[in-house]
C-alpha cells in the first residue's frame, strides 16, 4: 500500500490477513466408490433417495418424518400417494417458523425462490390429505421411521439439492434398542414437545397455524434413555455434543470431522478445549466443511481452528456431518453451530460401528483428499482470486468486470477503511444491475459506480442478503479520500 496525499494505492501483490480457503493445489479427482449400508448424496449416487422413497413405499402401518424443511417434489408425490391409496398413518415433524429459514440453516441453493412457501404449501397439502402434522421452532434433524422397526438417519434434508446434488450421508439405524430410543424420541417430541398443531384455512390462498407451548417433561423416560442414539432437544438434553466432544477427547490417533458450517465456538468451550488438547498430544485433526468465504462467522471459526492447527479443507456443497477417531464415529444432523442446533436445537447423532463406522471414515477421508479448497491463513491475494475465478466456473456465475484502473473514493472520515480494503476481500453487491452496496469485512456500505469510480457511502445497518455479489477483483486500485 502506497499513501500519497489524500490518495493510497493498492495492488494484488502481499497477502491478505485472516483466514480463507483458496484452491487446493494436491487434491485428486478419484470417485467414491459406493458401500454397503452407508448411504450417500453425489451428483451420480442419490442412494439416500432411493432408500427413503423405498422406505415409503414398503411401509405398512405407519410412517414418521423429521425434516427441518420439506420442499423436493417426488418425495411430497411419494408421501401423497401412501396418503391416497393406503392406510398407513403418516406422521411429519417439521419447522414451521419461517424466521428460521437463513444461510445458518440451510444451504444457498436451498433457499431458492418462495422456498419457505413452497415448504409451507407441501406442508399444508399433506395435512389437508390426512397426514398428522407438528412442527417445534428448533427442529432440525433428519430421519425417516418406518413401522416403528426400520430407521434411516441422515445430514439430508428433504429437499432436491438435498437429495441430488449435495454430498450428504445416511445410515439404517442398526441396533433394535436404538431404533425403539428413536421411536419414542420422536413420538415424545410430536405429543409434547411441538409448538405448532393444525392449521386452519382462513381462505384459498391464506392460512394460520395453530400454536401452543409445549408440554414436554424434562423427566420423560425417553430423554433420560442412554442408547447410541445421541441428540439435543433445547435445555433438555445435550448428549448429541456431549459424545462429539468425548469422541475427541478419547481419541489415541487422528480425528476427522465433517460438517456444513463452523460457527459460534465462543458457546462450545467443551469441543475447541478437546481440539487443542489432542493438537497438543500430537494428534492430527482432520476437519472438512462448505469452503464459504462469503461467511465471516463461518471463517472467523475457521481461523480459530486453524490457529490451533487444525488441517481444514473445503468444497463448494458439503451438507454431510459426522466424526471418525480410531476408536469411534458417530453420524450426525448438527453442524458445528455453536448458535443454533448443537446446544439448543432438536437434532440427533447415532454411534456408529463395525462397517458402518469404516464407511464413514472412508467418506470423510475421501471428500478431504478430492477437497478442490485448503483453508489457509493470510494467503496470497493472487491464490485467492484464483479461487474465486474457480468458484464462479463451477456455480456458472459470470463475474462483473470493474475499470481496469480502479478508483474508490472515500470521504475523509472513512480513513479508517483503506487497511481493511488491502487485508480483505470485498465484494460489491448489484441490485437491477446496478453496483449498491459494498461489503468491506463484516459490514456493508453504500456504493454507486459513477463515470468508472466507485462512490462508498454510509454503512448499511441491515444488510440485503438478496443482493448479487461479486468479487472485487483489481490488479491495482486507488482509494481517494475527501
């Protein structure tokens, strides 16, 4: 950075400071080769669908559903069909809370247009067909019981990118008392654990939800059980977090972890403790996330791992959970989420063993060693754009080009953001085609392009999150203040 004046420069050379994933430069491209009883979401191998409609199809009594949204158009044909045609009794709980359908949830590309409606409507339709719905504010496992006696438990939820295209993991539930835990948990959640009941019709394009408090017993049998089904259900019980952090502390040899997001570590003191405590021992921890530059939670976590020493690779759409040490495993639906699910949502975990437990291992061994991003601490700023023009290929996004010879201009107040655009990716935001907003670290800017300069205003007190985003990408840029 050179200052002159009122005027500083700035060029891609040097690095920029924090942590980002930028372009793994030793992954292979091998492809995963399919396993018994261990399921899986890929471009070509969608066997977490093929079991659940299986499932659905072979149902003879009943049918009980746990999905945090539900929008993926063949299974809501499948579920409806049963609804028709047979009497087996259908059960779904689901989240009915739209406030709750964000980027900390739910991948970007499930949150595609009206998704939340979409979910609502299917919702709507299957109760109006005879299926018994319930909803709680905190839901967000994932699991498929059927005739009580068959269990598959999976990072997927029941939606098309879900069970097509993002890599996801599920396994049958392989003990009978597990699967009977499973049962009852979910029988107790729907009957007292649930906030919204029914909905009532107000007209044929409008409806309201029936709500309650729930009425769930912090003695209820089913939440004092120990089987190897794990699970958090809010302040009741925590045992899904309680095993992932004594699968780390017990661990004599390497751990590996796979998750969709790493945020709000400030609230699991309990795992980052076991983390470094292994690191210091000497073992090596393995952690394999979506590489999403674009979430500051989610990198400034990532950097914290990584300053322990942590080894943390990436992709574009992981959505699979689970931990592997050499003495156990456990799949799960939680991310490392500090903020929601982990601690204080609904969500379930099952320990695993023997094949399955191998299976898993294999996977998460399989996505770090293809993982096309390394997370990396204050990387080249030519590395990190070489990562963003790999990205734009792989989601088909054109990238806006800016003037060659790029100008900022700044009032003089706004001194204090010339280090912060040097150190940082920035990324401008386009509304209708037009440049409106520039994020610079956390926070967001107003911003205009006028006769080839960029004009930064006044920050954004509530950021748009519909907004275009686009890399600000320079080989030299002027930032002028006054």
């Amino acid at each position: 950075m050179i200052q002159m004046n009122n005027t500083i420069l700035i060029n891609d050379q040097g690095t920029f400071k924090g942590g980002y994933y930028i372009l793994n430069e030793n992954r292979n491209t091998e492809p995963w080769l399919k396993k018994d009883d261990f399921f899986v979401t890929l471009p070509y191998d969608n066997s977490i669908k093929r079991e659940i409609i299986e499932m659905i199809r072979s149902s003879k009594s009943s049918i009980k559903l746990c999905s945090f949204i539900i929008t993926d158009p063949e299974i809501f044909s499948e579920i409806q069909e049963v609804l028709k045609r047979t009497n087996v009794a259908v059960f779904i709980l689901t989240q009915l809370d739209t406030s709750k359908f964000s980027t900390s949830l739910l991948s970007e590309e499930e949150m595609v247009e009206n998704f939340n409606q979409v979910h609502l409507d299917i919702v709507k339709k299957l109760y109006s067909n005879g299926a018994h719905v319930r909803a709680t504010r905190t839901a967000h496992a994932k699991f498929l019981i059927s005739d009580r006696v068959k269990a598959l438990l999976t990072s997927a939820n029941i939606t098309t990118p879900s069970l097509k295209n993002n890599p996801e993991t599920g396994v049958y539930v392989s003990e009978p008392n597990a699967i009977s835990h499973l049962d009852n948990l979910f029988d107790e959640i729907f009957q007292n654990g649930t906030e919204y009941t029914g909905f009532i019709s107000a007209s044929s394009n409008k409806q309201f939800i029936v709500s309650r408090k729930q009425n769930i017993s912090k003695n209820a049998i089913v939440l004092k059980n120990e089987t190897k089904l794990k699970f958090t259900f809010e302040d009741h019980k925590q045992s899904l977090y309680k095993e992932i952090v004594k699968t780390v502390e017990n661990s004599i040899g390497d751990v590996y972890l796979s998750t969709y997001s790493i945020v709000g570590l400030n609230s699991l003191p309990e795992f980052v403790n076991a983390i470094k405590s292994k690191i210091m021992k000497g073992v090596d921890v393995y952690i394999f996330s979506r590489g999403m530059n674009y979430r500051t939670d989610h990198l400034d976590s990532c950097t914290q791992l990584a300053k322990l020493g942590c080894k943390i690779f990436g992709d574009i759409y992981n959505h699979s959970k689970g931990v592997v040490t050499p003495e156990r495993g456990m799949i799960f639906t939680a991310n490392i989420d500090g903020n929601h699910g982990l601690k204080n949502g609904f969500e379930v975990g099952m320990v695993l063993e023997n094949d399955q437990k191998v299976n898993l291992e294999s996977f998460i061994k399989w996505q770090i060693n293809t993982a096309p991003y390394v997370f990396t601490l204050s990387p080249q700023k030519s590395s990190y754009f070489s990562y963003y023009a790999f990205y734009c290929k792989e989601k088909g996004i054109t990238p806006r080009q800016l003037p060659d010879n790029l100008i900022l201009r700044l009032s003089k107040s706004m001194s204090n953001l010339a280090n912060l655009i040097d150190d940082t990716p920035c990324y401008f935001k386009v509304k209708n085609n037009t440049i409106s907003q520039l994020q610079i670290g956390k926070y967001s800017y107003h911003a205009t392009l006028e006769n080839d300069i960029i004009n930064i205003g006044d920050k954004i007190s509530v950021r748009d999150f519909t907004l275009e985003s686009y890399l600000l990408q320079y080989k030299s840029a002027k930032l002028i203040f006054e």
